[in-house]
C-alpha cells in the first residue's frame, strides 16, 4: 500500500496487515480524537466560568425576590431573564463570523485552512517547527559534483550513484522517485547509456532508521556487487578499513560550504541472490555526491518578519546538522543550540524538554522524533505549529497545535494537516499568524465587553430588586435589551486591531478577565444606580417610566463602551473602530431610544420618555465613557505592566490631524 506501480510485472509477497504495516501504524494515530487546542481549553474555561456566576447570580436573584413575597412565576422568570442576559449567546456567532472571515481574508493568501478553529490558534503559535528543504531553500536539488575519497571528479562515482538510485527512468526522463535520486539522474553529467549493461538482482529501500538504500548488480561482463548509498555517518560506519583523512577532509569541506552530500560504499560480493539490511557492512567507501540547494531569496525576510511576531523557529530536519547550520547562519536564523536524532534518542523526555528551549535545529532527526520533540513542546504550555509534507509527517501534523501541509504534500498529510499552503512560503505563514491574531484579538473584544457590561446591568438588576415594590425591567425588556445589544455586536469582527496587539501571542487569561468584569462591571452600576435616583427622585417615575428609563440608559452604555474596550489606546484619536462596528453600534442605540415612543414600545411596557432624560442621559453617556477610558489606562499599567498600551503619535495637533487626515482619506491615512 502506498506504492505505484509504473509499469512491468512482478509478484507481491505479505509481510504485514492491518495495524502492523507502516499506513496501519500512521492510520491509527491519526484516528485518535484530536488533541485540544490552547483555544479550545481557553474557550472552555471561560464556558465554566460564565456558568458558575450565572447560576449563582440566577439563583441568588430568585431566592431575594421569593423573599420579598413576589410572585414566584413572575420571580422565576425575571432571574431566567437575568441568566439569558449575563450569557454572551453571541459568543459561538462572533467566533464562527470571525472564523470565517479570516479563513476568506487567508484564501485570498494562498492559505487554505480545513478546521477554522486553527485560526486563532494560527495566530497563538509561539514554535513553529519546519523543514529546511523547500521551506528556507528552493527545495530544487542539483548535483553540483561526484568526487572520489580524494576530492577529485570521478565517472566511476557518478555510475555507482545512477545504479544505487530508485528513481524511475523512461526514455531517459525520470518519471518518479526521491529528490535526490531524480535529481542525480536529470544532472547534464549523467546519461542513460551509462548503466547500459549493468542488471539489479535486489534492493533493500531507504528508511530513516539505516539513513541508507542498498543495491545488489551484476556488471555486464560478469561479476556481482553490493551497493551501499545514504548519509555519510552511516556509510562511514560500515566501512571495513578505517577511512583516510583525506577523505574525512572532503567531506567537512563540502558540509562546511552548506552542500548535501551522499556517500556511496561497495563491496564484491560472488555468488549472493539476494540482500538484506544484514549485509550493509564491510564496505570500501567509494567516494560522495554533491548536490546543492539554493537558499530561498525571500527566507531571511520571512524568518525575521516572524521573529518579530514572536514566533520561534526551530529547524527539524533529515540533513546533517552543519548544513544545516549553514543556511541558518546564510538566512540569520541564530542558532541557540543543536541536536542529532542520535542525542534525541539518547535522552529521556524530562531532560529533552528541558533542552527544546535552548536549542534551535534538530538535525538527522526520524519521523517518530519529530513527533516526540512536538508533543514534549506543547508539554511545556506553548502553542506549536509544525510544517510538513511526507507521509511520515502525518503524525506530527496530527499531533500540533496547528498542523500546515503544503498543496504537493501527499495526501495523508493533507488530510492530518488543519492548514494548507498553496506554496511552501513562510512568508505566507506570517500573512496567517497576523490573521489568527486579528481573529483572537476581536473575539476578546467581545468577551471583555459582554462580560463586564453584562455583569454590571445583572448586578444593577439585582440591587434595584432589593430597592423597589417592582421588577426594574420586565423580562420581555431585558431579553429586548439584549437582542439590541447583540445586534451591534455582530459586526465587531470586522473591527481594527491595534499593530501592538499583532505583535505578539495572545492566550485566553480567565484571571484578567475576571478583574476585568470586576472593576468595569460596578463601573456600570454606578451609572445604573444614579439613573436610578434620577427617575425616582427627579421625575417620579412609576414603575413604566423607570423601566424605559433604565432601559435605554442601560442600552446606551453598554453599547457605546465597545468605542473604549476595544482598544488600549485613547479611542477615535489614536484608534478608530471599523465603519460597519461605527454604525451598527450607533443605529442600535438610536433604536433603543426610538423604540418607547412606537406602538411596539406600548405593547413592551415602555413609556415615552421626556426631553430633560436624554438630556441628562448625554451627560451621563460622556461622563461614564470618560470615566472607563480613566480606568482602562489604569487596568492595564497595573494588570499588564511592560507591554505597549500604544504607539508615539508626537504631539497633540499631529494626533488630531491624523485623526482627520484617516477619517476623511482612509485609504491615505497613516496605518496606526
């Protein structure tokens, strides 16, 4: 399974079924249940969190009203109406809309995302953990030399090389096999007519494990010979006689010039059939293969873009570790640390995930590695991407955060990845961890400003419960206040995202949250409460005209306050909101205050309200925005201390004047 067959005819022999084979193996990882994303958890706390304070808000609300003798229906329904208030029902739209959003604005990208919730976790990554071949270089391997144990140019290691090859060669074009062997064969050096003659009695295929392929041939005039071609530490180690450092000199030469170099060993071998792993030993090195790999020109501008979105890069790769070491330095990637398969294998999981941090290129690393290293990194409470395109790689897709495949991947790993690039471009993938974090960054928005804003109204409820011979909004009204509410809210992920918030990874933070409910939610209160005592004590207001009163205050706070939350800067002047977020939140309040002098309003309970309220309630709207933007500023230089709250703007009039200058010509204004 997993082999096509060109052409020719030849008999199939079961070595292995089901679970046993190598697709049985990689097939029953990839069965497992997907692993939960950072996001995934975050959502789920945050889930926990607003079901415990709604049910204890909920429950504490009915149980004051059933104490102050109300009826039970009518109490019953109103703490009811206090839970569906207090739940951000929007919270799965304004995700999914985001998603979606994001996932059409990476399209146009060349990113292909299959699981939209990888998105955010795209922007979350803090690892990304890739490939060197076609990721930082073109990925187009040319054979730039076959050199004898002397360095010298040898035909002879040319033709061992073009026997010792599982590429598939027709008409003398190489129609299927490995880069390096297609890439041995379309070399202008080599020719069809070279291997004339010469028949293959055996192979033994690659694996990653030996790092070798072997061939048994017999020469046209007679005479039979084992073939031994892989990387150079484990064609050295086979050898029989102790190899000259002339030879040792070759190669560190060519690995230090960031080549990828193939050894080729051979031994005679009369009389033998047939081949197995067993026999790749005693050999007489033969000489190297020198291929080459341009380094991508836009590389080292992608890595950095990437370095200053906070996202660490670690090379995992099949190459040797000085080469790859070579394209890092060539790239200016800084190399903290570096290790071999062979030292991974060496270690136990406690002291390798203590090495990942201070180390930057695995190299001569196998599959199940790859795998290993990312489950130990995302052990340590980190994010991980990782990009891979090999059927091997599947498992590690499965296992990532977020799982990028490329569009020539083969399709087990298309199928194990989350994220598709149309090209193997980091460049491309920076475009997606920007998006992701645009997504994140809105959807806090929404939760920073539901919850708060929610909790406050549901704790003014609660309060005017203890003050008042009747309900301070009815439950029709509240669920009302609601739909309005969410309604304005529905286009936040259109909204801008300030350049600071894209400069590094966000996470869910339950505990910021909180404090955050917790001092802008009594902030609302506060102008509840004096609305309150405005409609009692100012206009005597019976039990209709304080619930419209209540309702269109209450409506316009909470919806205005999106202008502050949603940023960290001073709001309009250093950071304005999208045009549709603009308009949607100000209709909606227009609406709400609209609504008590409609038949509809007559039919919900409200009554209209007069000109000295809205009045009042102008100065109230300013006075608590200003207020929330004073106490915004102080949260966050207490609650998030050393992270940027924005940009220098210089002077005042330069502000304002690019205030003006972004609002009239959007598309001239400066960016942030």
């Amino acid at each position: 399974m997993g082999t096509v067959v060109q052409a020719g005819t030849g008999r199939g022999v079961v070595v292995a079924t089901g679970p046993a084979t190598a697709f049985g193996q990689i097939a029953k990882a990839l069965g497992t249940s997907a692993v939960e994303t950072g996001f995934q958890q975050g959502l789920r706390g945050f889930s926990s969190l607003l079901v415990r304070l709604t049910a204890f808000l909920a429950i504490s609300i009915f149980v004051i009203n059933a104490l102050l003798h109300r009826s039970l229906i009518e109490s019953a329904l109103f703490a009811l109406a206090i839970a569906v208030g207090l739940t951000p029902q929007l919270l799965p739209a304004i995700v999914t809309v985001s998603l979606s959003y994001g996932a059409d604005r990476l399209a146009k990208r060349s990113v292909l995302v299959k699981r939209l919730v990888s998105i955010e976790d795209f922007g979350n990554v803090e690892v990304l953990f890739t490939d060197k071949t076609g990721t930082l270089t073109e990925g187009r391997l040319t054979l730039t030399a076959a050199l004898d144990v002397a360095g010298q140019p040898s035909q002879q290691v040319l033709l061992l090389g073009l026997l010792c090859n599982s590429a598939a060669v027709e008409a003398g074009k190489v129609i299927s096999g490995n880069p390096l062997d297609r890439a041995l064969w379309e070399s202008p050096q080599s020719r069809p007519d070279i291997v004339r003659g010469f028949r293959r009695l055996g192979e033994v295929p690659f694996d990653y494990d030996r790092k070798l392929m072997s061939v048994l041939v017999e020469a046209p005039g007679g005479g039979r010979q084992l073939l031994v071609k892989g990387a150079p530490e484990a064609v050295l180690e086979r050898c029989a006689s102790r190899v000259t450092a002339i030879a040792t000199a070759v190669l560190d030469a060519q690995f230090a010039a960031g080549a990828r170099v193939v050894a080729i060993g051979s031994r005679q071998e009369p009389g033998v059939e047939t081949i197995s792993p067993d026999d790749e030993r005693d050999l007489e090195l033969a000489g190297f293969l020198v291929f080459t790999d341009p380094i991508k020109a836009d590389a080292a501008n992608a890595l950095a873009r990437l370095d200053r979105l906070g996202v660490r890069v670690k090379i995992v790769t099949g190459d040797n570790d000085r080469v790859a070491q070579h394209a890092c330095t060539a790239l200016g990637l800084p190399v903290a640390g570096l290790m071999t398969g062979a030292e991974l294998q060496a270690i136990d999981d406690d002291e390798l995930a203590q090495r990942l941090a201070s180390t930057t290129i695995f190299a001569r690393v196998t599959p199940e590695q790859k795998s290993r290293l990312i489950r130990l990194q995302r052990r340590l409470g980190v994010d991980v991407a990782f990009l891979g395109d090999g059927v091997n790689d599947a498992v590690a897709l499965h296992q990532a955060d977020v799982g990028i495949s490329v569009d020539s991947a083969t399709d087990v790993a298309k199928e194990a990845a989350q994220v598709v690039l149309l090209e193997k471009d980091l460049g491309i993938l920076a475009d997606g961890v920007v998006e992701g974090r645009r997504i994140f960054a809105n959807t806090i928005k929404y939760v920073l400003m539901g919850t708060s804003s929610n909790f406050g109204n549901m704790f003014s409820a609660a309060g005017a419960s203890f003050l008042l011979s009747f309900l301070p909004m009815t439950p029709t009204q509240i669920l009302l206040n609601n739909f309005l509410y969410d309604v304005s809210e529905m286009t936040i992920p259109t909204d801008e995202v300030d350049e600071e918030q894209l400069k590094r990874p966000a996470h869910w933070d339950l505990r910021l949250i909180q404090r955050f409910m917790l001092v802008f939610g009594p902030i609302s209160s506060i102008f509840d409460f004096l609305t309150f005592g405005m409609m009692l004590g100012i206009f005597h207001a019976g039990a209709s005209l304080f619930q419209t009163g209540w309702f269109v205050e209450s409506l316009s706070t909470q919806t205005l306050i999106i202008f502050v939350i949603r940023t960290r800067r001073t709001p309009f002047f250093r950071s304005r909101p999208s045009l549709p977020l603009a308009i949607t939140s100000l209709a909606c309040v227009m609406v709400g205050a609209a609504i008590p002098f409609t038949p509809v309003g007559r039919l919900l309970g409200f009554t209209p309200l007069p000109p000295l309220f809205f009045a009042a309630l102008t100065g109230m709207v300013a006075t608590y925005l200003v207020l929330v933007e004073t106490a915004k500023m102080y949260f966050y230089r207490r609650h998030l201390p050393g992270r940027p709250l924005a940009v220098a703007v210089g002077s005042r009039e330069q502000a304002v004047r690019r205030w003006v200058n972004r609002w009239t010509h959007p598309r001239r204004g400066l960016a942030a």
